[in-house]
C-alpha cells in the first residue's frame, strides 16, 4: 500500500526565516511525486512534478527536491502570502504508464507573521 | 478560460436524498476525477476517467456514480446520501502530470 507522510503537521515562520517541509513515501515503484498549494476554501494548485531521486525544481521562492524516499519543499525567505497548506502526492507506476490514482499526504499547514 | 467549474458551491442534504454535483472544464483534457478531503485526511479520489465514453473507480467509491459523455463534462451522482459523505469535493482535471482543480463544493447531508 502506498503511503504519504508529512511533517510538520503547522509550520510557523517569521517573514524571511527560510525552512524546509518534509514529504516522506513509500511506493511500490514511483511514476511521480507532486506538490500542490491549498488556500483556504479553495482547490489544490499545482506546484511541481518530480520524477526521479535527484531531480530539483524551482518557482519562485519554493524550490523541491527528490530522494528516494522523501521530497523536500524548501522555502526561502518566505512572505505572508506564502501562507497556506502545502499537499504531497505520489503516483505509483513509470513514465510509460502506471495507476491513475495518486496517495495524499494530508498536508502541512505554514503560516508566516510579517 | 475558465478552467475547473464546479456547482454547486455548497449544498446540504437529508440522508437519502440523492443529487448531482456537476464539473465542467474547458482546457480540453482528457483526464477527469473527483476527490474528496476530509479533516484530517488527504485528498481521495472516488472516480476518475481517461477520456469520453470512459470512466473507472478510485479509493473510494462507493455510493457514488459517474459518467462522461463529453471531454468537458464530468458530473459525480450521489445515490442515496448519507452523513458519512459529507465532506468537500474537488473536481480536477489533467494534462500529462499537472493536475487543475475546480474550487470544490462543500456537502453536508443532514
């Protein structure tokens, strides 16, 4: 069974503390893993797909990384509009095709004080 | 564009009552699917569908029927309502890996 974890659960930085999120999964066998960003009462937004342990990738003030067992969602100098809950998912499959139904993490929710 | 649209916005039931929570998307993609999120619990999809004329299930999708007829439209079916669905759900629709949500609506089934 494939499973998503995330930490922390609240995050609570200052504007300009630069801090991490954690998304650790297991498995069987990754066709992508996914970030997305939640506002409150609203739909999930994309963020970033990553494919393979080693591959980074950046957008603005976020920048996500890969291993083999966990994603990392880096945030640099934060600003309050970054406040939100951020959600992992993983898909299980390969590039050429794979399960249509992704695993959830349920989230962490960062808010940061000007 | 108006991307994901989903009606209605929020909507309470009496448990047995049946009704449709309707998703339309106009970015032509094939991939559609519903979620709902739960306190507490990740986002879980009930069904989804790889084109026209083809749908399948998710994690959890009992008590729940789907259709698509078109590439816009996806509509969800809720049969016989119970307390246990009440929730938010999330329509969302694809290209490739890059998943589009629609804003949700919010059922409470009484």
């Amino acid at each position: 069974e494939d499973q998503v974890t995330q930490s922390p659960e609240a995050l609570r930085l200052q504007e300009g503390e630069s801090s991490s999120l954690n998304c650790s999964y297991t498995v069987s066998g990754l066709r992508g893993l996914f970030w997305y960003r939640q506002d409150p009462g609203k739909g999930p937004e994309f963020l970033f797909t990553l494919y393979s342990a080693g591959e980074e990738k950046e957008k603005e003030r976020l920048k996500a990384t890969l291993t083999k067992k966990e994603s990392f969602l880096h945030i640099t100098a934060p600003k309050p509009e970054d406040s939100a809950t951020y959600l992992c998912a993983v898909q299980a499959g390969s590039l050429s095709g794979g399960s249509y139904i992704p695993t959830f993490g349920r989230g962490t929710s960062l808010i940061v004080h000007p | 564009n108006a991307g994901v649209t989903q009606t209605p916005k929020f909507q309470v039931l009496k448990t047995g009552q049946s009704m449709t929570l309707q998703c339309a998307q106009d970015m032509n993609h094939e991939y559609m699917s519903w979620y709902r999120q739960d306190p507490g619990m990740g986002l879980r999809l009930i069904h989804y569908s790889v084109g026209a004329g083809i749908t399948d299930q998710g994690e959890v999708p009992n008590g729940y029927n789907v259709s698509r007829s078109t590439t816009e439209d996806f509509p969800l079916r809720l049969l016989s309502a119970a307390p246990s669905q009440t929730s938010v759900y999330f329509c969302a629709s694809s290209y490739v890996d890059e998943q589009f949500f629609g804003p949700g609506t919010r059922l409470t089934v009484l």
